[in-house]
C-alpha cells in the first residue's frame, strides 16, 4: 500500500498524469470549446514545452547546487597543512566523485548528492557518533574507513556518503560548547542556503550509555538540555520539522552484553533494537513518555524470554552468567534513560517541540570494561569484597543492531520531514491564501461578469434580429429593407471594433461576439446579395446583352459625346465601349473577389443600381435613401477581404461573348490609350481611392459626405510615386501589359510614335484632363449630411465653426493640395521653402527669430499663365485657403463667420425655448440684417466665389451654402411651434371659449353671437388680421388676401391649407358673413414641391409671376395662387445642367398658360390628393409634387367644403406646419357646386 502511495503522490508520475490529462481535455473538449486540432495539438505541445523547461531548470539548478555543496565541503575542512585532515577531505572529495560514478549518479547525474536523504547526527564527545557509521555495515564509495579513527574524533563535520543517503557526523563540542555557537550556525546557515526545501530528513542524537549510567544524575539532565538546544537551533535555523531518532551507543557496556548476544547470528545483530513511535506531528511529553515506558518493559520482557530461550537451549552446557544477568543488567538503565528522555521532549513554552521518532540501542566496538550495578548493588548490601569481573566474551568487532536502523527506520522515513513555518512565513501564506482567495473571487466575479456581459450581447442581438423580422412582417418595401440592413450593420460594425478592443465585460475568455459576427454576416450578405447584387447584375447582364446586340455600333473611347462632367448621374451606354469595359470589369469583380477594386466597384455599382432605387423608392425620402445607399454599398466594398464576401454566378457565354466584341474595338485603339489604360489599372490596385471620409476623419465622416470617390489612380502620391515614373518608362522603352477582363496580352512601343518628350507630354495631358474630371466629380458629390432637429443642428455647427478641426477647412485644404501639384507656382515655392529651410532652423534655433510666413498656396489673384492644367481647374479653391499676404485666407474668414454662427445657435439653445429666438432669426435672416445666416451667406457670394469662373462657382458653392441652408432649416420647425403657441394663446383657444359653442358657429346653438363679438376675432380689426399682422407677417408675402411664405434659400415656414384657403373670409368684413369678396374667391390656391432632378444644377418654375428656384435641396411645399395678380400670366421651367447650358423644359405664356403645363405633364396620383407631375426635353427630366388647397367653384379636389361663411365654422389648431392629428374634421362638401376650374380638371 505504501508503494501505492508513493507512486501517486510522486511528482514525476503526478506530471505525466496531469500531461496526459491535459492533452485527454484538449483532444475530447475541442469540439465543446470550439477549437481546431491544430490549437489542441499546439496546446499541448506548449505544455510539453513547458514541463521539459521546468525539468531542465531543475537539473541545472540541481548541478548547480551539488557544484557549490562540493565546493562548500572543501570550505568546511580545517587548515589543509594537517595530514590527517587533508586526507580526510580528499578521500571525502574521492568519494563524490564514486557516487557520481554509480549507477545512481550515472541515472540522477549531478543531482545525485542534491537527491539523497541528508541526516545530521548530533551528540557529545566521544558518544560514538562516528564509529556507529562506519560500523553500521552502510556500503560507503570508499574502503578507508579507518582513517576517520584515531585523529581525536570528529573536528569540525564528517560528511558520510552512502548509496542510501548521506550522513553529516557534528562535532561534538557544537552539542556542548556554547563557545562554538558561532561556527555551528555558520555550518546550519551552509545547509540551508544549499538545500532550501529540506536541508535535512531527520535528526539522530547519539547519547553513550555509559554517560547516562554515571554516579551523577545532573550529567545526563544536562547532557539532554544541551541537545535539546541543538534541536531548537536545526528547527530555527533550516525551518524545518525533522523526526528525532535518540540511538543509545555503546550498548556493549552493559555487563552481560557480550555473553548475552554472542551466539546471535547476523541477521540479528543487523536488527534495529528499539521502538518507533506512530509518527505524529504534535505529541505531548507525557504521551513519549508512556510510550517509553511502554516500549522498555516489551524490551525488557524480549530480553527475559531470550534469556529463558537460551538456557533451555543449553541445558546441559555450561553457561555465561551474562545469560542470566543482562536482562536484569538492561532493567537497571529504565530510570537515568526516563530522565533523559523527559528532559530532552519537556514541555517548554519557548521552544518548538522535538519530533520523536523512537529511541534504539546500539553497539558499534564491543571494547571497554562493562560495569555491573547488580553485582556492585549486591556487594554493596552484603557487605561483599568486590570482586573484578571476568572479561568480557569476545564477540568480535561488528556493530550491532546498526545495519537496518538506518536502511529500514531512518532511511526509509525521509519523506517525513515538513516545513517549519515563521511567523514571517505564515504571514506570507496567509497573505497568499488571501490574494488567491481574492484572485480566485475576482476570476468567478469577472466570468460571471463577463457571462452576463456577453448574454446582454447574444439578447441584444437577438432583440435586433428581432426587430429586422417585425420591420420586414408584412411589407415588401424597399424603405424596410435598407433599415433592416442598416440594423444589422450598425450591430456588425460593433462587433468589428469589438475585435481590437472589447470591452472588459465580454472578455475573460467567454466572448461570443464571433459567433454572432459570423451569424450577422450571413444574415447581411444574404439580405445584399437580394437587395443590391440582384439588381446590379441585372443592370450588368442587360448593359452586356444590349452592348452585344449592338456590336457593331460600338465605338473607340474618344469618338463618342463626352460625359457630363457629373458622371455619376449619367447613365450607362451600351454602345459606349468605357461604359461596356466597365461593366463587363465590374461584373467580373463581383464573381472573383480576388480581382475587386473597392474604388472601381464603388464608381460603377451606384451607376446600376440608381435607376431599381428610384423605381423602388416608394415614399421613402430620396435623400434618405441615397443616405442608406451610400452607406450599404460603402460597407459592402470595405468587406471585400471577408471570405464570405457575396459572389455571383457568371453567364459565361455572356461574358465570352462581350469580351470577344470589346477585343474586336480594343484592338482599333492606338497604343497610346492602350498604355495609358494599363499604366491606370496598375495604379488603381497600388493607391487607395480618396472619399471624403478619408479626408475628413472618422470623427466628422457623418457630418460631411460624398457620393464619389476619387480612383487611387487619380492622387497626388499616384502621380508622384508611380504614374509620372511610368509615363517616363513608356516614352522610352516597349512596354508588356496583361489585361485580365478581356485576357489580352499586348506588347507597345511608344517610341516609335515621336520623341521622348512629346509621347510623355501626351500621356501626361490625357492624364491631367481625366484627373481634374475625376476631382470634380468628387467636388460636386460633396453635401452636408442632414441636421437632426436643433441640437443637432448645435452639435453640427461646432464641429463646422471650429477654426482649428472643422472638416470643411480640412475637406479644402485636403482638396487644394490633391489639385495643385501641376502648378508651376506652387513647385517654385515648395523648392525655395526647401532650400531656405537651413537658414531658417539657424534663425530660430540660434537667435530666436520667428520665420516670415512662406505662402506656398495659390495667391488670391494669379495669371493663368502660372497654373496647370489641373490647377487652372480649381483655382478657386486654391483662392479659398490661399492666404493675401499678412492677412488671413478666405477660409479663415469664412471660418470666422461660421464661428458666429454656432454662437448664436448656442445662444439660443441656452434660452431653453429656442422658438422665440428661432422665430426672430428667421425674420432676420428674410430682412437680410442683423442675420448671422444672411451675413454669411452675403459673405460668399460677394467675397468669396468673386472671381471665379461659373463652372468653378456652381461647384464650390454648394459646399460653402449647404451648411447656412441646414441651419436655416432646423430653424422652421422652431419657429413654427413659437407661432402656433401663439395662435393657440390668442386666437384659437379664445374662440373655443367664447364663439365656438354659439350661433352660427355652432348652427345647432341656441345662443347666438353678437357682431361685436365676431367683429372681435374677425374683419380687417380682428384678431385673427392681428395674429397674421405680428405673428407671421415678417415671415409671409401677402397678395391680396392671400397668404405665402417668404423663403430662403427656397424655404420657409408652411402654412397650413385650411388657413391659407380660409384667410380672405376671416379678414373680410363682418357684413360679409365671413365670405371673402369675388376678386379673392376667384382665385385657385395651390401648393407644388419639386422634386430632384439628375443631370441638373437647379430648375427653376416660375408661374404667373411666381418663382421657385430649386437647387436639388430637400424639398418643401410652396404656396402659390391662380390666376396672381403679380406678374405676367403664363408658365414657365426652365433648368441649368451641370455643362453649364440652360434647357427651357416648357414655356408657355398667358392665362392657360398653367393649364396647358399640367396637359403636357405625365402624370401619376399619389396618397393624399396628391399628384406626381413630370416634364422632359432636351435630355433633363423634372418632377414635382402638386396640390390643390382650394378652388373658387369647388373643394372637392383638396377636400375642402365650399365657403359658407360663419356657419359651422371651425378654426384649425395650428396655423403653420403640418396639422396636428387632433385637429378637426374637414367639413362635408355641398353637393350640386359647379364643375370644377381648369386647374382642377386638368389634373383630375
């Protein structure tokens, strides 16, 4: 049993269990924890690595100590001058070298001596310490045993090494000598410092009987205190809790020993004789005690019965009186060996207590004269002559019971010896325990932290999940589909930064945010795949069929119209062969991801998708959509290097086809293009596109947009680190290029088609004509993202306002640099900054002096002799950031306006209420003074965009506008809330209290009102000719009695239709009856919302005089009467593209003027008494929305009652902006009216 246990709690087989334990875990667990083989077989061979790391270290460190513990044996040797001592130390040194070269030190190596059970034997002088080893039949390395005998005992420490263990032989004066004291802890100190877990495995204490038998009793008390001290110090000093083994020595001194023992045979005398207490920690003096005396009457009674054994063996014999005697001899030591013992295991509170182990008895000589206290006892009482004993037999010079004391007691008790604590030790294992407690509570703390964590997560995107299906039940609309993508992108874009920094609660090793990525991509993708790939391949595959069928129609690039410079509005063409190359690239693409080009897809995929958005938009808002769009497709690319990136499936004969017809064209084109193409292939894959993100930083990427991105070809570090090098290489050498769409290989010498300089002036022109092409369609895709609400519209306005982080100063700033490259201006001074660079560090660094402000930015007023091609294209942009000599740039001014501006719109979110503020700046603003808008706004168009071309205008204008325009239209919603208040406050809920309830308001009533209480709210002195005087009189144009909002920048508050429709009768005169006069009730109220039309800068509608300009901004409701008494009749739309031309869509003057535009309108109803209305000519299509408030004949078209003065009336809750769900029904039309007017009729 005891090898049972030995073998599992050893730490070699306990580390091969926990290997083969950790690999079984890793192996069966891999599909539980989800991992690969590879990361469990990697696992594990870390934990092998690990384990042959430790084994290592701890046989190195094992030789390292063995190294120092030989070095430390020669350091423990006297002077080396005496013979006896030198030989002793070298045959000690000898015999290291011998156990080294046993079996066990072949085996263990150096860490053999360091492995071995070590015991320290103390005791007095002469007590036979030395002579019990060497006669211990121990198997020593070394025969010369003897030369340890007859040198004066032992000097300092004998060192016996045996094959079982070693045995460290103190001196005897350490045991009784305090003087030595010293030395003795020096020796202690050695041990420790050599063996820091177990210095030693067990302690023996070697006392001579014949000390202990001595006439004097105090000699054996102090014999025992003096080594019980020496104890005290192995326990303090190698903090350990070792057995003590007491040996009582020379044995033999017992008269009767020799006679009593001499037939024994050796198996015998090898025995151990004595007792082995239970090992037990803790036990008390009294518990050694009674095992003592327990343990001596079995000794003494063995002896008896041997002694009876021996007699009835040798009857006829003569005996020795040894026989007879010794036992009652050995009966005569019970008292001084109790008082030994007693004192040795006393109880002392100021001592640790020894461990005792058992007491033994030995005898290594059997020399000396044995003395008799029985015969001397005897003589003594009867007054006898003492008689001198008989020598004593001679059993020859063997030790007795020594041989198995060590093998079978000591040495197989090593592993009982345990740690000694201290105070300072105890302290650190608590503090241990208390920190793996802490750290073990924290761990729990953190995974239940963490599991709550990632649960919240897994629910939260289960909850999102969720919400797509219910936003999808039931609705096939586009709108819904986009929101629920956008749901899910939002969550997947988390997940993505989750990946580089997560959160502490999701972590500690339970993070599940993969799995769900995982999950939300398939989910996403699938819901790209049906939403945009479908219909852009559809696009594609229609393009190519069409381009296929009209082959032969196909023209080389450059022969054909030039684009529009907006071309990402411009439609595909099957017969333009750039347009059929890139959508046969692009469908390509989107079937090997190993081909995608994020800024080639990015640049074709909005070109076939437009059209299916548009035809599907329903009544969601186009610039939400475009929003939504924009953010689809821009993720989508960003996933290119996702595995589970969606790919199509091909119509291979398709593609076949096309490329054999692209080929055909291809091959018509001059080398000079073909290089080109190529050399703009290459550097599209080598140079990231630009997008105004990238421009902008993340941080403003929301607030300032883009719907183009410039191709990687199209950049500064393009040109410089790539393209002008290639078109240097192409002028002068023949060039090998691959094209991978139509799988061509082509090989081009430019050479031969002129000189060096004139094929790489012409590439570089082509290059420079497309780069300012591909910029500017980058400039006219720039807008200002929508401000949500007034703190929105805060927030936005400090980032823009910002003199020091707006994005708009970095949008052009970034822009101007990216376009000024080819001016010789800016080279000119780039080098001068250079060379003056030294210098300029001199002056600084040496005196002090700040450097003069190099403008190495175009000045505001250059000749176009110093601007390139690219340059000369946005040379107004360069006039922008450009500063005019000590003076601020343009933009900084500009800056400074905006920074105004977030001033007072701070100002206003400050009053907690901004409606009375709102309502005030929009009159300001109208009026044209005290506006921070209008001032702004006066500002760029009289200082800023002065000077530059209308082409150069109509781009950078939106830009600097866009901004004041959404501030102003944060602005109406405010405004409007501050006018109903105080409709409510003074007209409407006055009315209710007083009037409505009252005859003929109320045509039921019985009570009814007096004039003078109409005339109160109605007539031209009313309240209600006041509310429109005060209230809303700065921010509306009255024509007659007809009310309409003032707008800028075409917006403005709206009115609500049944007050506009409404308002002449209030007005009228009481005599009225609330019935507005002829002229006025000739007239048909109308609202129209135009809508935004592609290839357009702006269309204008002008229509009896009344104008609405409309610049492709989100659109608002105007007011407008027919006929107006402003103005020429007629109607008229009239609409500027983006090459500058203007394109009259409909003209038609006089009174059916009107009549005649809706004719030739196509038109289609919509929800709500609304009708669709849209015009083409000249290549521009324009849309927009018309609504009919009222007509003088009838309201059926806009659901409004025929007037019938007072009677039933009802004022509507809200005068301005949409009507409230609570407000009151329409009234019922009287049947039998007149037919309607013609601009009802033509609509209808």
């Amino acid at each position: 049993m005891r090898r049972i246990w030995t073998f599992l709690t050893d730490s070699r087989h306990l580390t091969i269990i926990g290997l083969l334990a950790m690999a079984a875990f890793f192996y069966l667990g891999a599909q539980v924890l989800e991992l690969a083989l590879i990361w469990a077989l990697a696992a594990i061979a870390a934990m092998l690595a690990l384990a042959g790391a430790v084994w290592w270290w701890r046989r190195w460190r094992a030789r390292r100590e063995s190294a120092r513990l030989e070095e430390a044996i020669g350091q423990t040797s006297v002077d080396p001058t005496v013979a006896e001592v030198k030989a002793i130390r070298d045959s000690m040194l000898k015999a290291i070298d011998t156990i080294k070269g046993s079996k066990l030190g072949i085996v263990a190596g150096a860490r053999a001596l360091y492995e071995l059970p070590w015991y320290m034997i103390i005791g007095n002088p002469a007590a036979g310490k030395s002579t019990a080893i060497t006669n211990s039949g121990l198997q020593f390395p070394f025969a010369d045993g003897k030369v340890l005998q007859g040198v004066g005992g032992t000097r300092n420490c004998d060192w016996f090494f045996t094959t079982e263990g070693i045995l460290l032989d103190t001196a005897g004066r350490y045991s009784v000598l305090e003087e030595h004291r010293a030395e003795w802890f020096g020796f202690l100190d050695l041990l420790k410092k050599y063996r820091r877990r177990a210095p030693i495995n067990g302690i023996v204490i070697a006392v001579s009987i014949a000390e202990l038998r001595g006439d004097d009793p105090e000699v054996g008390i102090k014999l025992a205190r003096s080594l019980r001290k020496r104890v005290q110090d192995l326990i303090e000093r190698l903090e350990v809790f070792a057995p003590v083994y007491v040996v009582f020595t020379k044995a033999d001194l017992i008269a009767g020993f020799g006679e009593f023992f001499a037939q024994a045979e050796r198996a015998e005398r090898e025995r151990a004789w004595g007792a082995t207490m239970p090992y037990q920690r803790k036990t008390s003096s009294q518990q050694v005690m009674a095992f003592f005396d327990h343990a001596f009457d079995e000794l003494c009674d063995g002896l008896k019965a041997m002694s009876i054994a021996t007699m009835g063996q040798q009857r006829r014999e003569r005996m020795e009186p040894g026989v007879f005697t010794f036992p009652l001899e050995f009966a005569t030591i019970r008292a001084p060996l109790r008082s030994f013992l007693v004192t040795l295991f006393e109880e002392n509170p100021f001592q640790f207590k020894p461990v005792f182990r058992g007491f033994y008895f030995t005898s290594a000589l059997q020399e000396g004269m044995p003395l008799s206290e029985q015969s001397q006892r005897v003589a003594k009482r009867f007054a006898l002559s003492a008689v001198a004993a008989p020598p004593a037999a001679d059993v020859g010079h063997s030790g007795f019971f020594l041989s198995n004391l060590f093998r079978k007691v000591i040495f197989e008790d090593k592993d009982l010896v345990s740690q000694y604590a201290s105070k300072t030790k105890v302290r650190l294992k608590y503090a241990a325990f208390f920190v793996a407690v802490l750290l073990l509570g924290a761990s729990l703390g953190g995974w239940s932290w963490a599991y709550m964590g990632n649960r919240q997560l897994v629910s939260n995107v289960q909850a999102d999940l969720d919400k797509v299906i219910k936003l999808q039940a039931k609705r096939l609309d586009l709108q819904s589909r986009l929101e629920a993508l956008e749901i899910i992108q939002d969550r997947i874009l988390q997940l993505e930064k989750y990946r580089e920094s997560r959160p502490w609660s999701l972590r500690m090793g339970l993070y599940q945010g993969e799995l769900l990525e995982r999950k939300l991509r398939e989910e996403y993708f699938a819901g790209v795949k049906n939403v945009m790939l479908m219909p852009v391949v559809a696009n594609l595959e229609t393009l190519l069929s069409e381009m296929n069928a009209h082959a032969a129609e196909l023209q080389p690039p450059g022969t054909a119209a030039p684009a529009p410079v907006a071309g990402q509005f411009q439609e595909a063409s099957p017969i333009n062969v750039d347009d059929a190359y890139n959508a046969l690239k692009s469908y390509l693409m989107l079937a090997d991801k190993s081909h995608a080009e994020a800024s080639h897809l990015n640049d074709q995929l909005p070109r076939h998708w437009r059209a299916w958005l548009e035809n599907n938009r329903g009544a969601m808002q186009r610039e939400q959509l475009i929003h939504s769009a924009e953010r689809l497709m821009s993720f989508y690319l960003a996933q290119i290097p996702d595995p589970a990136w969606p790919r199509i499936d091909l119509k291979l004969a398709l593609v076949d086809q096309s490329r054999e017809n692209l080929r055909r064209v291809v091959r018509g084109l001059p080398a000079r293009e073909r290089v080109y193409a190529d050399i703009r292939a290459r550097a599209n894959t080598r140079f990231p596109s630009h997008t105004v993100a990238r421009m902008v930083g993340e941080q403003d990427q929301a607030l300032v947009t883009g719907s183009y991105a410039v191709p990687g070809a199209y950049t500064r570090e393009a040109w410089e680190k790539f393209v002008q090098e290639a078109f240097r290489n192409a002028a002068n050498r023949e060039l090998q290029s691959t094209d991978w769409v139509l799988k061509t290989a082509a090989r081009d010498d430019l050479t031969l088609e002129g000189s060096p300089e004139q094929i790489q002036k012409g590439l570089t022109d082509l290059y420079k004509a497309d780069y300012a092409r591909e910029w500017q369609k980058f400039v006219q895709g720039v807008s200002i993202a929508n401000l949500n609400g007034f703190d929105g519209a805060v927030t936005a306005m400090n980032r823009l306002g910002d003199p020091q982080a707006s994005p708009m100063s970095k949008l052009l700033g970034a822009i101007h640099q990216q376009t000024s490259w080819d001016n010789p201006s800016m080279v000119s001074a780039e080098m001068k900054e250079a060379q003056s660079g030294f210098i300029t560090w001199i002056k600084y660094s040496l005196f002090r002096r700040s450097p003069a402000q190099v403008n190495i930015n175009l000045p505001a007023e250059r000749p176009a002799g110093g601007l390139g091609p690219v340059g000369r294209e946005f040379a107004g942009i360069g006039k922008l950031v450009a500063a005019k000599d000590k003076d601020a740039s343009r933009m900084r001014a500009y800056m400074d306006v905006l920074s105004k501006l977030r001033s007072r719109l701070n100002q206003l979110k400050n009053q907690g209420d901004p409606g009375p503020g709102a309502r005030q700046f929009m009159q300001q603003t109208l009026e044209g003074s005290g506006s921070e808008l209008a001032d702004a706004l006066r500002y760029v168009d009289e200082q800023m965009l002065v000077g530059m071309s209308d082409q150069q205008k109509q781009a950078i204008r939106p830009i600097l506008v866009r901004p004041l325009m959404q501030t102003f239209a944060v602005l109406i919603p405010a405004a409007e809330a501050e006018i109903n208040k105080t409709w409510l406050a003074q007209v409407y809920e006055p009315f209710q209290q007083t009037l409505a309830n009252k005859y003929p308001f109320s045509p039921t009533s019985r009570i009814e009102a007096a004039d003078s209480e109409i005339a109160q709210f109605f007539g031209p002195d009313g309240v209600i000719a006041k509310f429109a005087t005060s209230a809303v009189g700065p921010l509306v144009l009255r024509r007659g009695d007809v009310l309409a909002p003032r707008t800028w920048a075409d917006m403005g508050i709206t009115l609500s239709p049944q007050a506009v429709a409404r308002f002449p009768g209030w007005i009228a005169p009481i005599a009225a009856g609330g019935v507005a006069p002829a002229s006025a009730a000739a007239q048909t109220v109308f609202q129209i919302q135009p809508m935004p039309a592609p290839g357009t800068q702006e269309y204008t509608v002008e229509i009896d005089g009344q104008q609405l300009r409309y610049r492709n901004t989100p659109a608002q409701w105007a007011s407008m009467v027919h006929p107006s008494p402003q103005g020429a009749p007629g109607a008229r739309i009239t609409a500027v593209a983006f090459d500058g031309r203007s394109v009259d869509v409909f003209n038609e003057p006089g009174q059916l003027g009107l009549k005649r535009m809706i004719d030739t309108a196509a038109k289609q109803k919509r929800d709500g008494g609304v009708f669709e209305l849209r015009w083409t000519s000249g290549g521009i299509t324009v849309a927009m929305g018309l609504k009919i408030i009222s007509s003088p004949e009838s309201g059926g078209a806009a659901n409004v009652p025929q007037d019938q003065g007072f009677r039933g009336l009802r004022l509507p809750e809200t005068f301005v902006g949409a009507p409230l769900a609570a407000s009151a029904p329409p009234l019922r039309p009287i049947d039998g009216g007149p037919p309607p007017t013609a601009l009802a009729g033509a609509v209808q």
